[in-house]
C-alpha cells in the first residue's frame, strides 16, 4: 500500500499551504500549473471531452479535479453551478456529495475503533442493546461492507411489516433507529452484499453512542480540518453556505430544479452521503488519503480489504470504497448521487492519479467523464466495455434477460424481480421503458461478458434493435433477481 508513515503535522502545513493556492488561483480563474505546460496537448484533449460530454449529457455545470503525484494537475469548473443567477463553477464552487460521503462515515468509524471504542467484528447489540435479537450476528464490519441485511429505510407504506417514515417529520437519530428495528432483515449477515444506506445511516448513530459527538463534529475536528479541508460540512439547508451549487433534473426533456421532494433537516444530515464538498476538499483528501494521513497504516489496510461473504467468495468493496483493479493495480472508486447532484471520485494507483467529476445534474453520469479524462492520460487505464460476442454459456439466463427487455420496453417489468423495491427503481423502470418502448422488437442479444461478482453473476449484453445498438448490463442475485441494471448506448 502506498499510504504510510506519514507524520500528521508535516501533512497538515503542506495540505494547508495546497488550500492556500487553490483558493488564490481559483480567484484568478481555473487552474492549470504553469510548470505542466509540456501537457498543453493533454490539457487540450480533456478540455474538449469534458465539454462535448457535457453537451452531450446536457449538464449545466461540471467541476473536474485531477491531481497526480502529488501534484496538482488540473482544478476547472465548466458551465453554471446556478442557472437562474448565471452562477460559473469554479474550483471552490460547493457539490453535495453524495455517497461518495461514505468514506468519510469510514474513517470515522476507524477513529473509534482505534480509540478503542468500537470493534469491528463486535455485534452492534452491544453497542445497541435494545436491538432485535435477530440483529446478534451483525457486526460493525458488516455495516461498513454493506452486508449486514438491514434493509434501506422506506418511505412507503410496507407489505412485508415493519414502519415506514415520513420524509417530511424531523426524526431525532433515536427515532430513525427504532424505525430501523421494525424492519424484516433482507438477509443473514454476511451471506450477501446489498448496497445498504440506512446500515451507513446506522454507523453515524453508533459513532454518536460511543464517542457522545454527532459523526459530522467528528469528522470536522478530525479529519476535515487537520487536512485543510476548509469548505467541507455536513448538509445545512438553512445555514449561508458560500459557492453553494443548486441541484437540477431533466423532465421531459427540459432542465428544472431538483424535484421538491423536500426531506426534513434530520434526514439531511445522516452519514449515508450527505456532505457539501468543493473540488478544493477533494484534492486535499487526496493528498491526505496518498500520505496515508489521520489513521495508521493497519486501519487503511482494513478499509481497502475485499469483503469476504460467508461463502468464502469476496466482493469488491471495502470500507466505502469499491476495491478494483486497473493495470495490474488497486484501483479505488467511488460514486455519489443525491437531490440533483452526482459525483465520481477514482483514485488509479497504478499511475499514481486522481480524478474528481462533480456535477449538478440527477442524469449525470460522472464515470464516462471520469472514464473519458484517465484514457486521455493514459489509454492503458479505460475501462474496457467489450463490444465483440462470446459464446454464450448459460442460454437459458439469456432467455430470460430477453424477456426482462420486452416486458420493460412495454412498462410491466415487475418490482419484485429486484432485490431493492425503491422508489428510486421505479423511476428507472420508466426511463427505460420510455426508452425502448419506441425502439420496436428486440432483433438480437448477444453475450459480451459473464463474471462473478462475489456470489452474484455479472453480464453484458449487446442488444440490437431495427435503428438502435444499446448496451445492457445487469447483475443477478444467486436468487436470478435483479441487484443492478444499466442500460446505455452501444459505443
């Protein structure tokens, strides 16, 4: 691992004197270091992808962070963090962070371990007593690893039992807890990998019972500020948040405000993702995260550790990073969606490299950009999507996709076909339904790819239309449900 020994105080002058530049240079404009001009090419070749992909997500606006050996090699807004006051992104412009925000709950949650407060392969009952007694089995380490079974917090009335909330009511994190405890358990502990963010919710509540200190407070005295992550915080709705961006959607086909789905303070500020940070923060955790800062070097190697089901198969996530490979090396990810924003921050080892993607638009999809940037700087780092067939080794499951995508394309592809029932499934359901609806029949679907994922089957398919190629992607459970769908164009 590259992140050792570093002494704090060293890290936190230099980290100190990076914010003082960026926050100089991004008053005088978007910054590109004079000494890098041998890149002018480089440079060019990223500046005219961002934009043609911003074009062509239609995203108002788009801060992009690349930082390398430890240096900074690029700090630059594109486009409008306000549309209505013309507003341009700039380095200190402020995002939501989405759950890119769970690897901050992480190092928290470290903090206390290395306090001596907590235990990671330790039940949470004895840190919540009053939990279920089906809760024994579930540890600290499988609320980090998205494997505990507690399922998400739900807004909707529920069939299978339990009590849903009312996103309109200030939940004190008491409440939101017992709420939790009402809640069916989706599976054993440990025996599947299910994105979980009422278990992150659930890890900010614990930080709070073992420390006495609300996890933001945490994360402000001991992480945010020794790095010099000035403008980083916790989501405050009501407080003046300088270079504060406003979040947008596309309705049929047209840019407006996020949806007004208004969710109390409380459920605002959980420690699932709901972090303000601006490009400036992101490089200086970058610079925090390379030095293998605030925690020791034991704590960061169980952070990046593949998560190892009970069947003995690991998945690849960590403590809220993913934990993949890019030339041979650790590459570790991480995405972020919330009330009009996404963000994607990759980290690529192999080369040393960083790339931050912030963006205003719920449709965004920050990885191509993110993507688009690391191949331009070196192609070895693309993520490969297969164009070409294989042979097909499990027909049947193809058979069966097939079915999903007719019955999709005419809006009666079931909820209960997927391991997660959310609202915000619905809504993909109808994108994509709007999607291929007009497409007609579905001529060909032809194997890319097939591969393990943990105890899960991950595949790619190249779906064929009369006038359309589009790229199907999708993960099954060991059960043949849905766990993940992704449907785009055929590049």
């Amino acid at each position: 691992m590259p992140m050792k020994g570093t002494n704090p105080v060293n890290l936190t002058r230099a980290a100190f004197v990076v914010a003082v530049l960026l926050v100089a240079q991004a008053r005088a404009g978007n910054l590109v270091p004079a000494d890098l001009e041998p890149r002018a090419d480089e440079f060019a070749k990223v500046d005219e992808f961002i934009r043609a992909e911003m074009l062509r997500e239609k995203v108002p606006g788009v801060a992009v962070g690349i930082f390398q050996h430890g240096d900074i090699i690029m700090a630059k807004g594109y486009g409008y963090s306000n549309i209505e006051l013309q507003a341009p992104v700039s380095p200190e412009t402020v995002f939501q962070s989405g759950s890119v925000g769970k690897q901050f709950t992480a190092v928290a949650v470290m903090l206390q371990v290395q306090d001596g407060k907590l235990k990671l392969d330790e039940s949470i009952r004895t840190y919540f007593p009053d939990a279920p007694a089906s809760w024994q089995p579930i540890t600290v380490r499988n609320l980090l690893t998205h494997t505990s079974g507690i399922p998400e917090f739900s807004f909707e009335p529920l069939e299978g039992g339990g009590e849903a909330l009312d996103q309109r009511r200030d939940y004190s994190e008491d409440e939101m807890r017992l709420n939790l405890y009402t809640l069916p358990l989706d599976f054993a502990a440990g025996s599947k990998w299910k994105y979980s963010n009422s278990g992150y919710a659930l890890l900010g509540f614990l930080i709070r019972r073992v420390s006495g200190r609300f996890y933001g407070d945490v994360l402000a005295e001991r992480v945010f500020r020794p790095l010099g992550m000035n403008t980083a915080r916790v989501i405050n709705e009501r407080d003046i948040v300088m270079n504060r961006a406003a979040g947008y959607e596309m309705v049929d086909g047209q840019l407006k405000n996020q949806e007004c789905e208004w969710y109390a303070p409380s459920l605002n500020t959980t420690a699932d993702g709901a972090l303000y940070l601006s490009l400036q923060d992101y490089l200086a955790w970058e610079r925090g995260l390379r030095a293998g800062a605030i925690l020791t070097p034991q704590s960061w190697d169980q952070i990046y550790t593949p998560v190892r089901l009970n069947s003995g198969k690991t998945y690849p996530y960590g403590f809220g990073w993913v934990v993949d490979q890019s030339k041979g090396a650790p590459w570790y990810h991480h995405s972020g969606s919330w009330q009009g924003f996404k963000t994607f921050f990759s980290r690529y080892l192999a080369d040393d490299l960083a790339i931050a993607v912030l963006a205003n638009l719920d449709e965004a999809t920050p990885w191509r950009f993110i993507d688009g940037i690391a191949t331009i700087i070196d192609p070895q780092l693309a993520l490969v999507q297969p164009v070409t067939p294989i042979t097909d080794d499990d027909p049947a499951a193809t058979a069966q996709v097939r079915e999903w995508l007719q019955s999709l394309a005419q809006g009666k592809l079931p909820l209960e076909q997927f391991i997660s029932a959310e609202p915000d499934v619905e809504k993909e359901l109808k994108d994509y339904a709007a999607l291929l609806g007009p497409l007609g029949s579905l001529q060909s679907l032809e194997l890319l790819r097939r591969s393990e994922l943990g105890d899960d089957q991950a595949s790619a398919y190249a779906a064929s239309y009369a006038d359309k190629k589009l790229r199907v992607e999708l993960v099954l459970a060991a059960d043949k449900r849905i766990v993940e769908l992704d449907i785009s164009p055929l590049q």
